[in-house]
C-alpha cells in the first residue's frame, strides 16, 4: 500500500516505534555546574569508502588523514585544555588502528559503538545488524579493555530493530537521534526502555559544512568561522537553557590547519563561563538516568 492509503493504526504504529519520552534534563549538573559539553569524534576512517565498496583510493586516503593526522591533533588539543571527550569507532577502523584506540583510551576519553564498517542498519535484516553491533562491541572491548557503554549509529541510520538490539546489549544510552536539544529517555512502542538518549542534530556536525566529494553535488559550501559562529550560538542557546550542548565533529574533517581552531575557540568559550561540566557521553549520560530515577 502506498503511505497515503495506510490505516490510522498503521501510521500511528511506524511512528510510535522509537520516540522521545519523558526529559532528562536533570534540575542540576554536577558541582552545581549550569551546562554540559559533550565533545565527541565519529572517527570513521576508512569505513566511509570501505561501506560503499571501496572503490576510490583516495577517498580512503582521506581517511586516512583521520587517522595519521585528525586525531593526534585533537588529542593535542584535549590534552591541552584538559578535557575529555567521546569518540565514536566503527570496529574496522579499530582493527586498522588499534593503537590509536588505546591511546584515545589511555588519556581519559570515552569510546562508543559506531557499527561494525559504517553501515547503513536501516537496510539490513535483524539479525544481520545485530551480529555486527555484537561483533563491534567485542572488537572494542579486546582492542581498549572496556566495554562501550553507548551507541552512535552509522550516520545516524536508525532502523526498528536499532532499539530493541540496543536493549539486548545492556547499553546505558545512544546518541543518534534528534526529538530533542536535552537528553530525553528513550521510548519503544510507548513503553520506556531505560536508554538515555544524547540526542544529535545536523546543526552542531561539522559534516554538512565540510564535506566534499568530486563525482557528486556535495561541496564545502560555508567558511570555518561561520561555521564557528553557529556551534556558539548553539553553546550559548545551552548555556542560557541550563541544558547540554553536544558537539559532533570528524577527525578527517576538522582535523585541518584552517578547521582545528573551531574546537579550540569552543573550548575556550564554554572554559570563560565558569560553569561549564565537561564530561564524556557517558558520565552525562549516567548522571541524567541517575537523576531520573532509572534503575541500571
């Protein structure tokens, strides 16, 4: 049947799948902190050519580029502001670099899912998709020690058995959706599940401003500092609330000489503040279900 021919019980049904519950936004921060910044890093490497069949070479050496240059960069400038961050790990790129996963380990930051070769889950059967969140989640926890906590889907492909696979995994939140600015308590079915949601939003991805690929229409179309301006705006708009602002960003797409100083100018500004919690996804996440109530 078409969409327009469907049954109220059925649009009801495909949109009550995965929704927003209740907010977590907690009434405080810790030490009494009034925001909290979620820095993280989708360090998808090579698995963004790999996913589609491999085919160019030097899209993968730009992936590279994540790995040889992005995220020795980033790490620097963690290291030096003393902030700690999340970052996001297909279980190729993993395997490619495991070195680089225990050193982003070893300094204090935080390493999630982000699917086994950057697939899209949405077009998988099940069980494939939940073979390969398994198998990534193993990777990891070989490669760093411990076991990922939270989840970032693929560019953000979210499909029905997401959730439900999410659940099965124990996993304490996911960062992949978008029904909010603060984090919110995931839904399936009307039912609560327990998983914090850090939702995500194309606006504070640096992505959609940089990206670029000669065989197709997309290009980088807006200059570092404006789009330096925005993920301020977006940080004050937080701050204002009391609220989080999450940042996603891509260590082959900031990582560059003209592109670092966004992160560097956002740390500063939220360090001017004075009340600003900076905190892996999942502290931020473990504070929200702590301060809602839900029972781990």
């Amino acid at each position: 049947m078409e969409p327009w021919e469907w049954s109220e019980a059925e649009w009801r049904r495909r949109v009550n799948q995965v929704r927003a519950g209740r907010s977590l936004k907690p009434a405080r921060w810790p030490g009494g902190k009034r925001c909290a910044v979620a820095l993280s890093f989708d360090s998808d490497h090579e698995t963004n050519e790999l996913r589609d069949g491999g085919i160019s070479l030097g899209r993968m050496s730009w992936g590279q580029y994540g790995n040889r240059v992005g995220v020795p960069k980033i790490l620097e400038v963690l290291r030096r502001e003393n902030v700690p961050a999340t970052f996001f790990v297909p279980a190729v790129a993993a395997l490619l670099y495991p070195d680089e996963q225990r050193r982003v380990v070893a300094e204090g930051h935080e390493i999630g899912l982000h699917g086994w070769i950057h697939e899209l889950n949405s077009v998988l059967p099940e069980p494939v998709e939940r073979d390969l969140h398994l198998r990534a989640a193993d990777t990891l926890t070989t490669i760093t020690g411990m076991r990922p906590e939270g989840m970032r889907t693929p560019s953000w492909d979210f499909s029905p058995a997401t959730l439900k696979i999410q659940r099965e995994m124990g996993l304490l939140y996911d960062s992949s959706l978008m029904a909010d600015n603060d984090p919110y308590e995931l839904l399936e079915d009307g039912k609560p599940t327990g998983i914090v949601e850090l939702p995500v939003e194309w606006i504070r991805d640096d992505a959609p401003y940089f990206n670029m690929n000669r065989f197709q229409a997309l290009r980088p179309y807006t200059p570092p500092t404006a789009v330096l301006d925005i993920f301020l705006r977006e940080f004050e708009g937080a701050h204002a609330e009391g609220g989080l602002f999450l940042l996603t960003m891509h260590p082959h797409v900031t990582g560059y000489r003209s592109r670092l100083f966004i992160l560097e100018e956002l740390i500063r500004a939220a360090k001017a503040k004075g009340d600003c919690w900076f905190a892996t996804h999942a502290e931020i996440a473990r504070h929200c279900a702590d301060q809602g109530g839900i029972k781990r």
